[in-house]
C-alpha cells in the first residue's frame, strides 16, 4: 500500500487520506504475517546482524506499525519500565549465585507523567510514589544495587523514600557546567559493585542525555554497562537531530538501539499502575527512519540501547520484535533463512485512529 509519510501536505484532505493510507498499510502486513525467503548468498552473520532482504521487511513492518500504533511509545505508557522490568527478568534468570547484584542507577528524578506533559515545575511534579512502585515493581530495589542522583534540594526526599533498601546509594545531580562532575566520574563508585554486563542506566531527563552521553565515554566502553535506556521529545529540528545522534553515538559503543513501548494495563497488586510491554522496534544502522522522529505531535519516545554481546538483546530480538525470524546467530549462513514477521501478540491491545501518526498529527492540528 502508499505510505503515509510520502504524500503531498498540501492536499486538502490530507488527514483523511492519511488515516486511510495508514490503515491500508498495516492491513497490508496483516495478510501477509510470514515471508518465506530464499537468500543467494553464503556470506555469515555477525553478532547482531540480519540478512539484507529480512532488514528490509522488518524496516517496512516498524513503519508500519508505528504510523498506526505511535500512541503506544509514548513515555506516558511507561515503555521505559516495561524495559527494566523485562531486563531483570533476564538478568535473574542468568545471575550465577545468589549474592551477585546488578547496578540500577537512575540520573535526574521523573516528573509525574501527567505533569510533565503539561509543563509542570520540577518541585511540583516530583513524583517519588510512582517511581518508588515502579522501583519495586520492576524488581530494582531486590535484585539491584541502587544509585539514584538527584538535584540538591531532592536528596533528602530521595534518601527518605529509599530508607530500609539494601545496597542504596543516593547523591547529588552534578550540573551540566561543573567540570569535577559527570557520569564517568560516579561510575567508578558503581563499576565496584557489579559483574561485567549488569549495569542498567535510566536517564530520566530527556533534556540532560546528550551532555551525559558525551561525558560517559569510559562507562560506554567498559562494557559493563548493559542497558541504558533514556528518552526523547521531538519538538524542533534540532531535537530531531540530536535524536539521530544520539542512536549513531550509542551505536559507535558496540549498542543496539531499540524504541520501547508498552500498553497500560489494570494496577498491579505492587504496583501505582501495570504496563505490559509490547513491540521493541530496533532503529540503528538500516532500521532508521525519519517517520520515527516526526516534530511537534506531543509524543516523548523512550529509548533503549543495549549491549550487542548483551543476552537481553537477544530475548529483544526473538520476543519483542515484530520480525523475530529475521535473525540468525552468529556464524550462521543467511542462505535459506526464512525471514518472519508476526503481529498478532502486538495487536491485542485495540486502538482507535487517534494512537497513529495521522490521528496525533490531527490532534495537534498539523492539518485541517
């Protein structure tokens, strides 16, 4: 079918015939849910890599469901959560002995998510209850070592919220300005606590991630930082920018980079709200596309960069992505390799037009 992204704006009823044009699209990959596909070639793959016609359909099939389904990786559904709670899933199940721990380390305190979205001051819109549950709920606080770096004024709420935790470490948020300050530098505190590959970092403050990134060169390239996921508001062509950059620098340190989202669901006996996580599409190198950084619809994207080596990419990639027959391990031939993609476990949750790009784009009145 036509692809949204590519008609003209200046039709008359662009909205309409986007909303249909998205919908064709994605029924489109509906009727065809698996692609059998006999590659001519012997080359082998390495670590974290597809075949170039698999990449293929699973770059049209993340198109495709993002511009129906953008709603959905909204930070406002928590798709960072999903994240670290599906890490330490992982992460559990492959801890050698009891009393190794992770490192959950969490830069700048969220915003209630409500807040945020309209604007709200920092020392109102602190939100240490939801954080608190989603620390609990994710499993950080029992399975992790934790430090939390929060701004001055913050520390002592911060320090009351965690009192009783084990192995919780809470300090100040340098400033972007103070030489003697930065990630790197704290990392060290962290990197004693922890085996290799079981660092999970969470930058909550989309607007500090390019100033921590270039400053956390020796955390990057320790390899023992796993996971670090962060977010994203497209609101000017700068930030679309700095988003691309942001993936390729991620990418330059041996990383995936993945866009998260998930689907709120009823509370959790444990948690102030449950999320259960739905497709992580993988954006770096080929999968990029500029559909995925569209400016000004009132969407904050969470995004996940893991560890090639990591084995959370693998369980990514075989139980989170749209196309997950489109790998191979390492070594292995891409000849006859069948590349499939199946929808269904991601569609469950129903959406209306206005979770797509086209119905976001209406809503903020992009086109009339």
């Amino acid at each position: 079918g036509p692809r949204a992204r590519a008609m003209p704006p200046s039709l008359p009823q662009f909205g309409v015939l986007l909303l249909s044009a998205v919908t064709c699209y994605i029924l489109g990959y509906h009727a065809t849910q698996v692609f059998p596909l006999v590659l001519d070639s012997n080359d082998a793959l390495a670590l974290g890599e597809m075949s170039r016609m698999c990449a293929a359909r699973l770059r049209e099939a993340q198109i495709g469901y993002f511009s129906s389904r953008a709603c959905l990786f909204n930070v406002s559904n928590s798709g960072d959560w999903a994240a670290a709670s599906l890490y330490l899933e992982v992460w559990h199940k492959l801890s050698r002995m009891q009393d190794d721990k992770c490192a959950f380390v969490t830069v700048g305190l969220p915003l209630a998510r409500d807040a945020a979205a309209a604007g709200g001051g920092m020392q109102y819109a602190l939100d240490t209850e939801e954080w608190q549950a989603n620390m609990h709920g994710s499993g950080a606080f029992r399975d992790c070592a934790t430090f939390t770096y929060a701004t001055p004024e913050q520390v002592p709420v911060v320090q009351k919220v965690v009192e009783g935790q084990r192995h919780a470490y809470v300090g100040p948020l340098w400033q972007d300005s103070d030489e003697a300050g930065s990630l790197d530098i704290e990392y060290a505190k962290v990197a004693a606590a922890v085996i290799d590959g079981s660092v999970f970092v969470w930058i909550s403050d989309p607007h500090r991630s390019p100033t921590i990134f270039k400053r956390f060169h020796g955390g990057l390239s320790s390899k023992k930082v796993a996971v670090i996921v962060w977010h994203r508001n497209i609101g000017s062509v700068a930030a679309q920018g700095a988003l691309k950059d942001e993936v390729d620098y991620m990418v330059s340190y041996g990383y995936a980079v993945y866009l998260a989202s998930a689907s709120p669901e009823a509370m959790g006996h444990d948690y102030k709200h449950a999320v259960r996580p739905n497709a992580f599409m993988r954006v770096d190198g080929t999968m990029w596309d500029q559909s995925f950084a569209v400016m000004n619809l009132d969407l904050t994207l969470s995004l996940v960069a893991v560890r090639l080596e990591h084995p959370y990419r693998e369980y990514l990639e075989s139980q989170r992505s749209l196309c997950p027959g489109s790998r191979s391990a390492p070594g292995q031939s891409v000849n006859n390799m069948a590349c499939e993609c199946h929808f269904e476990k991601f569609t469950s949750t129903a959406v209306d037009n206005s979770c797509g790009m086209a119905g976001l784009m209406i809503a903020k009145g992009r086109f009339s």
